[in-house]
C-alpha cells in the first residue's frame, strides 16, 4: 500500500509541469517609429501627429518544462522607454505650432502580445508595437 501511494506521487511529481527561466532569457530591443494612435491633446485649437518614436521595450522569455520536454513558452514585456515626437497643428492652417517630445513612460500601458511563434532557425524579435492611447494598451508583434 505504501510503495503505491509512492509510486502514484512520483508519477504526478514527473509529469507536473514546471516554469523555467532566467537572467539570460531577458531581453532590451530597441523599436523605432511605432504606430500610435487615438491620442487626445485635450485641446480643441490644436490637431495632433506623432511622427517619430525611439522606444525601447524590456522582453523575457520563459518555458513551462515537463518530463517529456517543452510544454509551452511564455513571452511578457515588462516596460517600455523611450521618447515619441509630437507636431501640433493649426486646424485651420495646417502650420505646425508646436513640436514636442514626449516620454513613452508617462503613460501607463497594458501589453497585449499578438501570437508568438518560436521556429527552428529563425530569430524572434520584435516587428512592431501599436500604442493605443484611448485603451492605454500596447500591441508587441514578434
């Protein structure tokens, strides 16, 4: 009786699975001119542009393991950096009044990660990010 009960916990304990990650599945990839959209100026004498971004994003990586292998891996994002530029606009000239760059950290932002795909031989790197203001979420594109 007892070398069963042993032996039907050490099954559940082999085939449990369990998270592995590290320091070195961190990673600081930089992203220029992202996509930005529904930003509000709270003015009404000004049309607003974003033009150009320098973002950084801090990525990790993490694998669920279990006996038999690679169960499933798990990207997040922890933050992002960075500067965007904003062009204020007369709304009824069209003249640019104001150019102004802002911090990517004065927000606080959601990370929506679109699906992630680890292939054999090939790269895994951030292709795009789209800021959305209105729904303080930023989409990661691998």
């Amino acid at each position: 009786m007892i070398n069963k009960m042993i032996h039907e916990e050490l099954e559940k304990m082999l085939n449990e699975s369990f998270i592995m990650s590290d320091d070195r599945f961190k990673f600081k990839q930089r992203v220029l001119n992202s996509s930005f959209y529904n930003y509000d100026a709270f003015t009404t004498e000004f049309d607003t542009d974003i033009t150009e971004s320098d973002i950084i994003v801090s990525w990790t990586i993490s694998f669920w393991l279990n006996q038999m292998g690679i169960e499933n891996f798990v990207v997040d994002v922890e933050n992002v950096e960075g500067t965007f530029n904003m062009q204020m606009y007369d709304l009824h000239t069209d003249e640019i009044k104001q150019k102004i760059a802002k911090n990517i950290q004065d927000f606080e932002w959601k990370f929506v990660i679109n699906d992630v795909q680890l292939i054999k031989g090939s790269s895994l790197y951030i292709t795009d990010l789209d800021f959305d203001f209105k729904n303080k979420t930023c989409t990661v594109t691998f």
